[in-house]
C-alpha cells in the first residue's frame, strides 16, 4: 500500500472502532484510535499471518497488550477479511466472540487473553523465546502495549528477560498516547523516558510519530533488520485521534464517542478496504512430539522421599517421555528439583530467575505455542503471579503450575516461606485442577497425568521427607481419592491431604487402640474433588474431621464440602487447619502448633464421634 | 570507628551470623558474609537510630530486603546492644523472636516483614513517600537488597516511584554478591547493568567494593549528600566472604558453614564490640492524628447508589474526619472513586499509576509509620499484589485494600475485569477482615469502621447502581449480618451479600408469592461471619441457599459454611456461585447466565425445600 492507503486503512479502522463502540454502547475508540495507524501499516506490510490457517507454524504472532482497545484489534480482523461488519458490530454483546477484551477461546487469532494490564508483553517474550528456541520457523512476534501499562513491574520483567535472551524476533509496539484511564501518565509523550528505560535493559529503541505511516513504516523495517536485540518502537500517539472532540482530551477513556455519525463524518466516512496480510513463510514445526517411552521413577514402599524430588524426577522422565514438556524455574530449581529436568533437558528448561510474573507468562506463552510447561517455585511465591493465573484460565491456557515448600511442614524459614494460601488461591480459578500428593509414587503419577489435562493445573508439594505409602504401579486418577483406613464400623472419617496423611494414620492408628475405627480418605485430588467416596464416606461413618496444613479457608475442609453444596444432607464435622500465625520451629514443632498432627486429629475425632461441638 | 574498627565490627557480624545459623542448624549465613562490611559501616556511621525508643519519629528506618540474611541483621541488632548473645543463639527456635526471616510482630525494629524477595524496596518507597510528604522529621530510609530479587518487576515499580518522586531520603543498598540461590545471577558482578536500569527510572548511582569499608563510608555520604534522586549504592560483594571454603562458591545459599569453628576462628574469633548508633535528632510527629468530626455521606433509602460512589464519598468524608487517613490508588481513581477522596485531601493521597504491587506496599510502608492507608483498585487487580497482601498479613500491617468492579455484575467489559477470586484470596489471609456491603449507607459506615481493625482489611464494591435498603443511621457491626426477611414459619434460609441482595429479597417475594417463606440474610461481613444468626437460621429454617456473585470456590459459601465447621450439625444447603466462564454481556444478562439472579435463586430454593438434590 502507499502512504494514501494506509492513512485510509487507519481511518478505517478508527471509523470500525468508533461503530463498534457505538453499537455496544461501551468500550474503548479513543485508545482505539491512537493505535490505528501502527495497526494499519503493520497489518498490511509487515504482519505475515494466514488468518484462515492460524496454526500456520511460519505465522507471526500479534499480542494485543492493552487489550481494552479490542475495537482496533476486530477492526483489523475485519479488514483482513476475518470477521464480517455484521459480525463487527455484535461487538460486547451477548455471545458474540468479540469479547470487551480479547480472549482466544473463540477467536483463533487471539494468542493470549488480555485486559489486566502488562501482561501482554510477558506472555509474548513466552512466545518469542518458543520461537527463537524450540519453534525455530522465523516467525516474529508483535506485541502492541499501552504507555500506561509500563508502570507494571511485569514489563520490566519481561524486558529484562528479553534484552537477556536477545530476543531479536520480539517487537514491543508502544503506542505512547500520553493519557491514562484517569488522566495523563508518568512521562506523558515523553518518548525517551522511555526509550532510556528499555535501553538500559539492553533494547533497541525507536522512537517515531505514530500518525506518520511512512515513519512507522520504517521503524518496523528497523525493528525487523535489528539483530541481537528486541525492538522497542515508541511512538507518540494521540489518544482519540481524528476527531477533535475527543483527540487528546482527558475523562473519555472507555466511553464510546457522543456523536459517533459525526466522528465518522469527519474521519472520512465508512469504508470496505481489504488488506491482503503477507503469508507467512513456508514452514514446519520443528518440535514435532517425539513420544517416547515414558518410564516414571519408581519408589519402594516404606523408603522416605520428599514428594518435591518425586516431582523433580518424575518431571525429568516425563520429558524422556514427551518431546512437547518444558520446565520453568524461578530461580529455586536446586529447591523445587525442577533441576532434575534441567540436566536432562536442558534445551527445555527456561530459566527466569526471581521473576514470578514473568515465569507464569512464559508458561502461558509457550503452551499457546503448543508445548506442555511445568512452571515452579515455592508455593508461597506463585501468589505472586495470582493475577497471571487468573488470566491464564480465562486464556483457556494448559500450563501446569508446581509449588513447593508449602505449608508450615517447612519448619524454620517461617511464614514468609509458606504455601499457605495456595489452595485456595488456585481453587478458586475457573476450571482449575488441584493435586496435593502425599508420597513420591502418588507425585510422580499426578505429575504425569497433569500433562493431558485442560486449564490451570496446580501441584502442591512439601519440602521434607516423608514415607511412601503406595506401591509404584498404583492409579491415581484426576478426581479421585484414596481410601486408607476402612471397615464397617467406622464411625468417623479423617479427610486428609499431603503432609496430613501420615498424621491421619497414626490418629487412626491411636484412636483404634482405644476402639475407635475411623475411615482415612486421602484427598489427594483437591480440585476436582471425589464427591461420591466423601459422601459414602458421610453416610457411613456420620461425620467427618477434615486436617490440612494450609488457612482455614479456601482450601482441604472447603473442598470437602463442595460434595455436599447440592441439598443433600450435610455429616458434621470438624475442620483442622492451621489458625495463627506461624513462627520459626522445627516440622514437627509446626504441626503440633498448627494442631494438624496426629495428635489433635485424633483428640478432634474423639470430641467429634462424642458428638461434642469442638472448636 | 576508624577502619580498622570498621573491619573488626563487619568481622563480628560474620562470626555472629556463622554462629546463630549454626546454633539453628539452618539460615543463611553466606548471604549475611557478603553484606557484613556494608552493614558494619552504616550502623555505625550512618544510621540515626534509638533502639530504645523505635518509634521515635527521628529515627532512620532500616529494611532488610534480602530477609534471608536475617542472621546479618540479628547480629547488628547484638552489636547495637538490642539484643544480646544469648538471645542471639535463639535463632530460628520455636518461640523465639529471631525468626527465620525478620517480621515486626515481636521486634520493634523491624518495619516490615521481608523473605519474599522484591518486596523491601517498594515498602521502603512507602516509608521514605511518608518521610517525604507526610512526617517530614527528616529521617532516611536505608533499603538492604540483593542483587537476585533486582530481577523482581515489584522493583522497577519501586525505582519508578521513588525516582519520580525524587524521594532523595532512600537508599537502596545493592549487595551485588553474583550468586542467587541456585547459581549465579542475570548479571553477575556487573555492577554497570544495575547501575544503567536504575539511572535509567531516575536514580543517583554508586558503585563500590562492598567489601572496603571506606569506600562503602564515602558512598553512604554520597548518598545522603545527593539531593533530587534517590541514591542506589551498587556493592561488589562475595558471597560467604572471610571463609575461604565458602567465598564466592555455588552450592552454599541457605546452609550452615560445615566447619563453624573454623570458620569462627579463621574471621578473628568472637568479638564483643558494641556499637553506638547515632541518636536521632530531636523531631516531633507532624501528623498527630486531627481528629475532627466524621460525618458520612447520607443515603435516602429508594435512592440508587453504586456502592463504589458510597465508598468514594465515604473515604473522603473519613479523609475530613480523621487526620491519619491516607489513599492510594492504582491510576484508575475514576472508576473507583478514590478521587473524591484526591479532590478534598490532594495532600494525602497518593496516585501510583499502574502498578499494583507498588500500591500495596506503598500503603504498608505508610502503616508501619501510623497512617491509616486506603488502596483500592478494581478487585480483580488486586490479584497482582497477592503476594504483598500475604506478606502484609505477616507484618500484621493494618491495611485497608478496597477493590472495585466485582463479580460478573460489571457487564460487558468481560472476564478479565471481574474480581471473581478476591473473595477467597482474601479470606485465607490471616487475620483479615472481608466486607461486601450490597448498599450505600451500608459502605460508608464500613469504609469508617474499617480504619479501626486490627490487620488486613477488604471491602468489596460494586460498579453497577443497587437501591438504597438500609437507612443511614443504621449500624453495621463487623462480624455481624442483617436479617431483611424473617418470619416464623420460614422455611429456608438465603444467604446473599452486596449484589446479590437484591436479587435474594426479589427471589424471597416470588417464592412468598407461591406460599414459600423464606428468610434472607445480607452477609455483609464474609469474615469473621456470623456464625450465631446462620446457626439459628440453620436451626429455624432447616436449610440454606448461598449466593455469590465470585466463583464457588472460597467466597461467601465457604464463609457460611465455616459457621458449622465445629461438630455441630449442618443444615442442607445449596451453593450458587459463578461457575462458568462468562464472557461479555449486559450486567442483568451476566447475573442471569452466572444462575445468580432472582429466578435462579428462586428455583434452587424451591427444590431445596423440596428435599431434591439440586445440582
């Protein structure tokens, strides 16, 4: 296209935004507006996409960081012939795939959902490290952020990954618009501020005008002929470009234009310009999965394992197995063992150092790119990246995420170390899988079986050692539950998961000897949960105490209870968790303190089938 | 001290640190080895502090950041006479107060809990933006930092900050020892890479051998004597360093020296050398608490008030009658209507753009010197600074975290705005307190009673307009609930808060009108619940129906269940929640498809009292 062409595709684009807007009724034009130049010149000269083959493995990839200016994201589908002005204009409504922030689940163009500021560029270092790594079939990755978002941290993460890993096929668009939701940002148009910032992180750097087609032309000639190094391009944009009701006025962030028949008088009129996108260059996946024999390792029963070597080593022979498993560290990788598979695999381990944010978005990245990762770092620090996870299950994204040390069985380090909102922070994600093993057999199966499964998967693993209590060729299925203890005098039921398991033995061990019999479930699936062996379990024996080294809340007792949340009779029960705050102390010290040992279960249950109220 | 003197003192801080890990068996004396001479030089130099008299509004603040090399800390805290050998040995020992990682709730030095790494930087920030704007005794803020937590976002957050607000009383002390927990870091001892970033985000930088003590003494005075910027001091350090068999070696983080007695012996042996920290000069507190009259904003039941705007009005009417109360707000005071609060107390507010983690620490840091913070965002990017919110817990800081936008009620922005997991994220926060009023009056005297709560605080609000149900004289104890319907012959129980009320009392008049009596309860308080009102419900009404605008897992569910978690028997219920993944839709679509409106909660309540299994 000449200059002429691409300033009316821009038009277009803005005249789409604004209708879109319009017809919804809400949404973003403004800032869809400012960025309509960069979009247009991207998308008809440097964007190698086939939008009818959106697997193309030679495809490059568009990440909308500030994902609010979705109008000028469908816009674009429409002039490349994706979406029709019909379908346009369902924008935001019910059951429309043109979502008030982009989300991949019906959109296949759609690489990661976006909406929570600075994560888009996280999650495209994810991608460009897939290609420039493992994909290796020259696509380059585009990611178009706001200037506002650069505030996030998690941009600097990725910055400082990206400049690290030379990430020369990566190109951050940063459509410098001055004004934020409620009103100007830091360093407004100041375009070297941000220029010194990326710089120092070891970026190249162009600064541009972001209505001048022929210079943003340019700049991504630039940013593609830069070896080395990922581009940043910085260009001064006006917010709500075109109409000068609105252009770079503060209070209209998010509000559809007033008179949206006039802004589209005055931006030109509607138009039907069709780009023809550039087809990516021919290309093969090159990380075909190589499905080789997988052989997890194999523990003897009564030998004492920490299910966090379990997890290590399983990881290593799952990557033995399958040619598609990547691990990610946190810079604790000699603690969680996912440096087991970084000797193994080492040209599918990612390092990101103390970077959690950044971990998980790699993660995300790298499974929108068709591989399997396992990210991990002590549980108490994935909370870090909580707002990643979240995204992550709106992107539909497989990632397996895997937190050790949790809980207060870590002894010493003290609370600052220990998973103990974990559970619940990751129950609470749509569609989430969570697993707590309590032996190294039962972790190396769970490990594996992550692999196949849809969403969020998290693993939940423990520091110290502790005894195996399943045979090596034991099943462990997603859902279920263990039954340890049983008999048709039961009159109780200990739930337990992890780190509780062998406590719950020994309870039901000592309550026996008084003449007791409790039933023991190992709960090892907390999400989802066996709801048919708890209610059995409630039938059968009447009540239930639930022990689980992790808050109160969100976490072992609650999962219980969702067997019981659809108006059938509820069993009493005790709920055993840990309620202060932890100090130092040895492991054992912590439990007793916590009152999660086996000693308080057991003094629990005895109130409890007494029918005592306990707490 | 002179040099020499300088030098025996960082040699008793490394034979002390040698000594406490090897009393714990555990801690991180290498780590403590490296930054020994740089905290040798500053207690005796440069830090003005009265370890009698920690809260005297002179005193510098000291944050150790890297948390892990506590025994570094503990040991000047001996060498300054705080604390003495004995005690020193305790460390890391159930009960004693020399925790694995420093926390404030037991040793009044300590201004904030640290061991989740990057997180002392951005608290500091909060103290020195306190120092600079509101305190203003002229006290400095000293920031102890590794070289691996750099790699951290929540630091370029930080560095943001403080160099836009050229808070010139911070330092950031950079132990650049090369070597992380797994291996070395990103840059090694490439001190120019740190010393780029941060001059980059607008920081004085020093660089010096943080091993020779004069240099490190003429860097501090450089840092204090640089005004306009703040100051961070890049220090090339070795790891372990004085003990040949540990300096500068992989393989050693977080372990005791194997030979401590001769690694003791090789360092000097024991010293007894007692510091005389500078007193602090003469200062008396500015911000004495003004307590003048609060007067709330009032409510005329009918009218139809978002709970944000109640919330907005309200913070600025607390703002008028208390003194101490500060805001702080994540570049999206519009929408939540913290700037109310800006436009009346521009002073005391405090606008930290886009950058969550920021916010949150921020605010701990302005507690921990006596104010009263308020931080909101919309709910759902509260999950950004999980991680902060759970380390806060720890400090026992008394943080008020407001989060905006709840819950598929916004409408059509989309999943990626909807707080849908705050619920339960900050329930399993120890010691917080969770509130979700449904109406206007109901959230002013909230946002009042908040300020006087012991830990972290979460209120919950809602974007869309609800009708105005309580008067404005009307009293909302924490831990309480309101019952709205009640009658003797109720045959079920629904429980419902913020904006499910209104569709609980719809749902209760539609049931009546088919000869169901139902009672409805507004739980406002989610945490700590009230248990006596749901226990009697439970036994007057036989069962309960749940409903929740927040995913099943953690939310208000699982708080009503935490009434009956004791032994006593527990009534049949029914849980609603939000248990898809919704996309975009008008506010009433969105409660209809989520089955949270008044005829989902209608028809599960019918079945209920049925005695049918709902689910």
């Amino acid at each position: 296209m000449n200059t002429r062409e691409l300033v009316e595709l821009a038009q277009q684009l803005r005249v789409d935004s604004v209708r879109a807007s319009a017809a919804a009724g809400s949404g973003h034009p403004t800032s869809s507006m400012s960025a309509a130049d960069l979009m247009a010149v991207l998308l008809a000269h440097h964007l190698r996409y086939d939008f009818d083959r959106p697997a193309h493995p030679g495809n490059d990839r568009f990440v909308l960081s500030k994902g609010h200016a979705s109008p000028l994201l469908y816009s674009a589908y429409k002039a490349a012939g994706a979406v029709d002005d019909e379908e346009l204009l369902t924008f935001r409504k019910l059951g429309s795939r043109l979502e008030g922030h982009p989300t991949p689940r019906q959109l296949p163009w759609v690489e990661t959902a976006t909406g929570s500021l600075g994560q888009g560029l996280p999650v495209g270092v994810g991608i460009a490290l897939s290609g420039k790594r493992l994909d290796r079939t020259g696509y380059r990755v585009w990611v178009l952020c706001g200037d506002s978002e650069l505030a996030e941290g998690s941009v600097w993460e990725a910055a400082e990954h990206a400049g690290h890993e030379h990430l020369d096929n990566l190109t951050a668009i940063v459509d410098v618009n001055r004004l934020g939701q409620r009103g100007p940002t830091r360093h407004g148009h100041d375009l070297d501020a941000y220029a010194r910032r990326f710089q120092a992180f070891g970026w190249h750097t162009v600064e541009v005008d972001g209505h001048d087609v022929d210079a943003v032309d340019r700049a991504y000639g630039e940013a593609i002929s830069t070896k080395g190094q990922p581009t940043a391009i910085l260009a001064r944009t006006l917010k709500g470009k075109g109409v000068a009701d609105v252009e770079d006025r503060e209070g209209l962030h998010g509000k559809p234009l007033k008179n949206a028949d006039d802004a589209i008088a005055e931006l030109g009129g509607v138009r039907d310009i069709r780009v023809e996108v550039h087809e990516p260059p021919a290309a093969r996946m090159l990380h075909a999965v190589r499905t080789g024999h997988l052989e997890l390792p194999r523990f003897e029963k009564g030998e004492e394992v920490a299910t966090r070597n379990a997890f290590g080593q399983a990881l290593a022979a799952l990557g033995t197995g399958r040619g598609d498993v990547v691990a990610l560290d946190g810079e604790v990788g000699d603690s969680t063992r996912a440096e087991f598979f970084a000797k193994e695999h080492p040209d599918r381990y990612f390092e990101c150092y103390i970077a959690e944010q950044q971990m998980v978005a790699a993660a995300v990245g790298l499974a929108a790119r068709g591989w399997v990762p396992y990210a991990s770092t002590f549980a108490a620090f994935l909370t870090r990246a909580y707002d990643f996870v979240r995204m992550a299950s709106i992107s539909g994204s497989g990632i397996n995420l895997v937190g050790s040390h949790a809980g207060v069985a870590i002894g010493q380090d003290g609370p600052s170390q220990m998973g103990l909102e974990d559970l619940a922070m990751m129950r609470a994600v749509h569609g989430s899988t969570v697993l707590y093993p309590c032996d190294a057999n039962q972790t190396a199966h769970l490990v594996a079986e992550m692999a196949g499964l849809e969403g969020v998967r998290y693993l939940r693993t423990s520091r110290g050692e502790s005894p195996v209590i399943y045979g090596p060729d034991e099943e462990f299925p997603i859902g279920g539950s263990k039954v340890l203890r049983a008999s048709d005098q039961d009159r109780m039921t200990i739930v337990a998961a992890g780190v509780t398991v062998p406590e719950a033995l020994a309870a039901a061990d000592s309550l026996d000897r008084e003449g007791v019999k409790v039933r023991v479930i190992d709960l090892y699936s907390v999400k989802p949960v066996d709801r048919l062996t708890l209610r059995q379990a409630a039938e059968e024996t009447g009540c239930l105490v639930t022990v689980e080294d992790h808050h109160e809340e969100g976490g072992l007792g609650d999962a219980v209870l969702d067997a019981f949340g659809d108006g059938r009779p509820v069993p009493r029960l005790v709920r055993l968790a840990v309620r202060t705050m932890p100090g130092s102390g040895s492991p054992d010290e912590q439990l007793h303190a916590a009152g999660i040992d086996a000693e308080s279960i057991a003094a629990a249950g005895k109130l409890l089938v007494e029918e005592a109220v306990v707490r």
